[in-house]
C-alpha cells in the first residue's frame, strides 16, 4: 500500500494515557544510545513512523525550536513532545526520563572507576580510550563545521569566526563565556549589514523529510492545544516555578555549607554551563575543563578524558558527563566527610546534574509558545547562526587538548606513538567507514588493553 493510500485509509491513533506515555519516556532513557542525531532518529521511528503520536512536520517544527536553544536538544524535543501531549507533567516527565538512567549509570560506573581504575585490566582499557576520545573530538568538529560553514553560500565571516574563537580560547586563554557573547554581538552586527553572510540554512534537513504515515494523533493541522498557547499568567507561573526550584535547593547548599562550599560552587557554575551549550555538550566542554580542571581543580585533564568516554558509551545526552565531573569532584572534595564518599560523591553527581538541566525544561515550558512565533527571523537567528559558527574554533581547541594530553601522558619529553597510533585509527574508523562512537571506543578499549599486556605501552 502507497504512502498516499495508507493516509486516506488509516485513522489516527487513539488518545495515549498518560501511564502509556511514562512507560514509553523510561524506555527511551535506556536505549537512547548514538548522541543527538541518533537520539532524535530513535524517537522519529518511534514517535513519527511506529506510533504516529505526532506528525513529520509538527516533530520537524519541534525540533526546529529546540535547535535554537542552549542545552541538550534531543533531550529538549522530549520534553517538548511530551508537554504538547500531556500539559506541564508531560513535559516533565519526558524530560526527566531521558536523563534519569544515564545518572544512575553514570554514578555506578564513576563509583566502579575511582575505586578501581588503578587496576592494570582497568588501566589498559582506559589507555586504548583516550585516543578513541580525542577522535570523536575531531570528528565533531568536522561534523558541526561541515553543518555550520559549508552551507550553500559562501560565509567567510562564519568561517572567520571560528578562526577567531580557536585562536582566543587557544592562544589568548579568554573564557568561553566571553567567546560566545563576541560571537552573540557579531551575529547581531551581521544581521544587520550582512545578512547574507548569516542566513544558512537550518542544522537538520529532517529525518526522512517529505515522507508520512498516515494521520497523527498530534498532525499537521491539530490545533494547538490550549496550554501550549502564549499567557502572560502561564507564563509568570513558570518563570516563579522555575526561580523557586532554583534558589530552594541554592539555598540548602549554602545553608548547609557556605557559599564558598564545593556544592553551592557546582550549583552555580553549572547553572552558567547550562545557558552556554549553543551547538551541543561539545561545545561546552571547553568551559566544563577550564572550571572544573584548572580552576576549581574538582578533577584533572585526564580524568576529564575517561568521563567523556563514559558519557559516550552510556545512553542519554553526552553532557551528561557533568555528573561524572560532580562524582569525581564531590569524592575528591569529600564534601560530606571522609567517611561518606560515596554519598557525597553520588550528591555532588545529582547536584551537577539537576542544575544542568533545569534551565532545559524552564526554556520548553515557559518559551515554546513564545519562541515559537520568532522562528525564522533573522534578527533572531543570526546570532545563534555565529555562536555556532564559534563551537567550531572552540571544540577544535579541545581537540587539540586532547591530542596533546595523549601524545605526551606523563608531560616528558617522549611522544607515545602507540597512543597517537590508536587515535588516527580511531579516526579513520570514524571519517572513513562512518563507524559508530561505541563500536570506536570498545575497540580501541581492548586494543589498549592488549598493548599494555604485551608491554607495547
């Protein structure tokens, strides 16, 4: 039966429980492996072809809004879909489900990695994975670059851009913070006496675009419900919900431990992370390292590398890794004393955590009425198009950090050529046979661990 056929033939599907809906979310949060492109390809199958809860276009639209925003896009359409189907619970409980698996994993696998990393079978799996992590790292950048400045113009001030910020960040040692908002200001200019240099097109052409599977129970032409519609009301109620749910648990922290406390410091800091993801975790990664690295010393580089690893094989968001940062720096810190590090640990990861993404779901229920009707305008695009253009320079300094941690481990004069070895295989697998990050990184894992048996490393 032609597509056209089963669209004149089908009916939408029933109405969907809310209790449906939660079993549903939940075992998205466990199979939601292969980064943002494979997590929004899981729920187009699943919500769009399989179960027609919404249609191509209204999921398209969906994803569109979410692109525009700082945080975890995949984990942002989630909760979009589920707020657009069951009110502000929906959305919560999308949301929440699509991160809640990857913490606990995540807090088990951090505990399992400080209290048994030093042991040789652990120690070589994590040799072959860095160099494994720094050829993601390169490949993002080709990914987000080839995105971002190889539209159909010409954009040499995109391209000239990112130049920039990698020589700002890697040269010049200036903040990220400060990096995003001469990229903000220079889309801005752009929009107004160069639009052409910033009018590309959008980040995702959509999955299977142009295709349908018959009528939607959200389709195209559903209204939109009453409580996705614009209210001044809704929305101060969101925007005092979400203050409170901020300052209440910022508050504890400094009650329980002083301002200067390692809790309320990653609360705060953390908050800062969530508002600068423009163009994914990577991007913020920089920032995550200068923090918690060299400021805050929660963590060190190389441990900052096997975080990221883990957060690459386990489901949910890749930024996700800000709850290994919370482990690790909460066990380091002992913030609840010597005698509790697990719990602290765990505490910090949920802290690290629940800062991360509260500004996600505040961006979905209070600005996606709102947001919604900016789409397309260029005076708003534009400079979101530039800090884009930014993430390029900035997750290429990262890689070059990573390349160098691994060429020279112990910081001696020697180059570890067996490391650098596994990293441009690494990166063949990734640019040449599109191998998946998984596959990558187990790969690499037990080829490290051979090399370290066999005494090559």
């Amino acid at each position: 039966m032609s597509a056209v056929a089963a669209t004149e033939t089908q009916s939408p599907p029933p109405a969907v429980p809310f209790a449906q809906a939660l079993r549903f979310w939940l075992r998205l949060g466990f199979i939601s492996f292969g980064g943002p492109a494979g997590q929004i390809a899981i729920m187009h199958r699943e919500l769009v072809e399989q179960r027609r809860w919404i249609s191509e276009r209204r999921f398209l639209h969906s994803l569109n809004y979410c692109m525009l925003l700082p945080g975890p896009e995949a984990q942002q359409l989630a909760t979009y879909i589920g707020w657009l189907m069951h009110r502000t619970w929906g959305g919560v409980a999308a949301g929440a489900l699509f991160v809640l698996p990857s913490l606990f994993i995540l807090i088990a696998l951090s505990w399992v990695y400080l209290r048994f990393g030093d042991v040789p079978l652990v120690a070589g799996l994590f040799y072959g994975i860095k160099p494994a992590v720094a050829a993601i790292v390169l490949h993002a950048v080709w990914r987000i670059g080839s995105r971002t400045l190889r539209s159909p113009r010409r954009t040499p001030a995109l391209w000239a851009i990112a130049l920039l910020s990698f020589l700002a960040i890697a040269v010049l040692g200036i903040p990220f913070p400060w990096v995003v908002l001469g990229a903000a200001l220079a889309g801005w200019a752009g929009a107004r006496w160069a639009p052409g240099q910033f009018s590309i097109g959008g980040a995702h052409g959509g999955p299977a675009a142009g295709k349908t599977w018959g009528p939607a129970l959200i389709d195209d032409d559903t209204p939109t419900p009453p409580h996705a519609r614009f209210s001044r009301a809704r929305l101060g109620t969101v925007v005092v919900a979400g203050a409170v749910l901020w300052a209440a648990p910022m508050g504890l922290l400094v009650a329980a431990q002083g301002a200067q406390g390692t809790l309320a410091q990653m609360g705060w800091f953390f908050t800062k992370a969530a508002l600068l993801t423009f163009g994914g975790a990577y991007a913020v990664l920089p920032y995550v390292y200068q923090g918690a690295v060299e400021h805050f010393q929660w963590l060190t580089g190389p441990q900052m590398i096997d975080g990221l690893a883990l957060g690459e094989t386990t489901p949910g968001p890749l930024i996700m890794v800000v709850a290994f940062v919370g482990f690790v720096g909460g066990w380091a810190k002992q913030v609840l004393g010597p005698e509790a590090l697990f719990l602290g640990a765990a505490l910090a990861a949920c802290v690290a955590t629940w800062f991360t993404f509260l500004p996600s779901f505040l961006f979905i229920l209070a600005g996606g009425p709102l947001v919604e009707s900016t789409h397309g305008q260029l005076k708003f695009t534009a400079p979101l198009t530039a800090i884009t253009a930014a993430v390029v320079g900035v997750i290429a300094t990262l890689a070059l950090f990573f390349l160098a941690h691994i060429a020279r481990p112990q910081g001696g004069g020697g180059v570890d050529l067996a490391a650098l070895g596994l990293a441009l295989l690494a990166a063949v697998a990734l640019f040449r046979f599109k191998a998946g990050v998984i596959p990558v990184i187990l790969g690499c894992a037990l080829a490290g661990l051979a090399l370290r048996l066999l005494g090559w490393a």
